[in-house]
C-alpha cells in the first residue's frame, strides 16, 4: 500500500484547492487603531456633515389636565298628588272622643253612636232607636251614655254596629262623611282591631231624613248576615 500524502488526502476530501492568505491579519494593535479611528469619525460626522445627520427633536408630549366638571344635583319636584291621595291625607286622624255604648244581650253585637243629641225631639229619637233594635230581634242590657275605646275594648263582641258620623270618626280614628263610610264598607269590609264593622244613619238624622231609612235598612240587614256568618 503506497502512502497518502497532504495533498492526496485533500484532494480525495474535495478540499483542494487550498486557498491561502495572500495578506498579514491585523494585530490586536492594530484593530484597537481602527476602532479609535472610527469613534473619532462619529464624533466629527456631525460636525462635518450636518446635512447628512439626522436631527433628533425631543417629543414633548403636552399635558392633560383633567377636566372637573360641576356635580349638578338633580331637583327632586315633589309628586303631584291625584285625587285618591288627596282624601286619604285629608283623613287626618282624629282623637277619640266619648261616645253612647250599647251591648245586645246576648254580647254579639255593639252599638256605637254619638253621644250628644242636638234634637228637641230626644223622645222620639229613642222611640226610633228601640224600633230600629226590634227590627233585628236585639234588646240591649248594657247602655253606657259617655263611653270610651277602653270601655269598648272591655267587652267580648263579634261585630260594631256604628250610627253617625261623628262616632265613626271617633272609633275609627278618621274624618270622613258618613256616606264615604257607607261607601267604603260596600266597596271593602271596614275592621276596628279585627271586629268587622257597619256603618250607617244616627236615628236623630233618620227622624229628619226619612227618605235614608231604607239605605238604614239595607245597612241592618248587612249587620245580621255577618253575624250569622260568624
């Protein structure tokens, strides 16, 4: 076997032709030269040539303050009020004041009616008041003339049978007419501390106004339909 030489196992690497350096590299010295010539040339291309140099502006971005704007608190108008609201507050609620008390005998059934009578006629005005009773089959043991909420609430009954409109308002703690009374029990049942109530005339106005007897009779009538419902 005949021996290699450099340039036969070149050339079987398909190195050759091997290139070789025609000139001396730099020394250390020497690239160190190069790069101070270089810093020097940046620092007078400026200098030399300001048209070439790029201008460099600072960016001054401008200030925003923020803008405060005025609180403007709304004006609250106060609510119109319809008609509804203006009787419910001109139902101002109003002191008890004493009132006639009379109680069936058999306890079920309180009668509440004004006090004072400004008729000459007081006669006929109990004559009325016992027909009116024996009408609905009651008799009363009980007849107090100046009672009050508390000798009321003494007695054990199942309903208020009312007569006026001044002892309306008085139980009831509320100024309304009588008719107002009578309409708003046919609308809804009217309660004093969970004792259903029923509204109608004084006898001394039934005396007067003979024609409302039959509206009295109506509200009688209602009287004994709820207590035979109880």
């Amino acid at each position: 076997m005949s021996l290699m030489t450099r340039e036969d196992m070149l050339r079987e690497l398909e190195l050759l032709p091997v290139w070789q350096l025609k000139g001396q590299l730099p020394t250390v010295q020497n690239v160190s030269v190069l790069n101070s010539v270089s810093e020097v040339a940046t620092e007078l291309a400026p200098q030399l040539s300001p048209q070439l140099s790029p201008q460099f502006e600072p960016v001054i971005e401008p200030v925003i303050e923020p803008v405060i704007e005025p609180v403007i608190e709304p004006v609250i108008e106060p609510a119109s009020l319809d008609n509804e609201d203006v009787e419910e507050v001109a139902a101002i609620v109003t002191p008890a004041k004493p009132f006639r008390l009379l109680i069936s005998d058999d306890a079920s059934l309180a009668f509440v009616l004004d006090s004072a009578i400004e008729s000459n006629d007081t006669q006929d005005v109990e004559t009325l008041l016992g027909n009116i009773l024996k009408a609905i089959n009651m008799s009363c043991r009980i007849d107090m003339p100046n009672a009050t909420l508390d000798t009321l609430n003494e007695h054990v009954v199942k309903l208020v049978m009312v007569m006026g409109e001044s002892a309306a308002n008085s139980l009831l703690g509320q100024l309304q007419t009588i008719d107002d009374w009578r309409n708003k029990q046919l609308v809804s049942p009217v309660y004093y501390q969970g004792l259903p109530v029923v509204i109608t005339y004084h006898p001394e106005f039934l005396l007067k106004n003979t024609a409302y007897k039959a509206k009295a009779w109506v509200d009688l009538c209602t009287a004994k339909r709820i207590l035979q419902n109880l």
